[in-house]
C-alpha cells in the first residue's frame, strides 16, 4: 500500500506532462489521489479491526491527512500488524512476512 502510494506523484506528473489542459490535469490528480487514498483507508480499516484496534473508523479517517500524517498512521498500522504476527511466531521482516511461515499449531 505504501508503494502504491509513492507511485501515485510520477502517475499524476506523468498525466500532467501528457494533459495540456490545466482543468484536466487537475481532475486527473485528484481521480489518482482520491482512488490511492481510498484504498489506503479500506486497507487501513480492514486492518484495524482485524487487529481490534480501537476505533478502526479513525484509522481509515487518518490516512486521508495529507503529507506526513497519513504515512506516520499507515506505519504505525503496520507496526503493530507486525507485532501481532511476530506474537504468533510468525517472522517478519523488512518486507513483511514470509511467504512460507505457517503460523504455529493452536494459532
């Protein structure tokens, strides 16, 4: 999801240098920004409430904080995510966890 979201400025400037039109381009930003926002926020809820955080709803609302904020929500998400799983004995690492880890009998 992370990713998605660092794809989402070349898209935008990318459509930009393609659209001429200013009005276009500025529709085009904001369809790309809107889709990469909402689907953090799904991914951030479902997340969340698979985790029983509290108040999955203002998770998903934070990642449509711009800049900083949105990113600092969606690693503070997935630090606990990872915390979970490695309670489960599950290995994690930078990149998430491995393919092949089954998660412990009983779990």
């Amino acid at each position: 999801m992370f990713a998605l979201g660092l794809l989402s400025l070349p898209t935008v400037v990318v459509l930009q240098s393609v659209v001429k039109d200013e009005a276009l381009s500025g529709l085009a930003f904001l369809v790309v920004f809107l889709s990469v926002r909402t689907a953090m926020a799904v991914s951030v809820y479902r997340l969340a409430k698979l985790l029983a955080a509290s108040a999955p709803v203002m998770w998903a609302i934070g990642t449509f904080i711009p800049n900083i904020i949105g990113v600092i929500v969606l690693m503070v998400i997935s630090g606990r995510a990872s915390t979970f799983l490695q309670k489960a004995g599950i290995k994690v690492g930078l990149f998430g966890a491995s393919v092949g880890e089954t998660p412990p009998p009983g779990r």
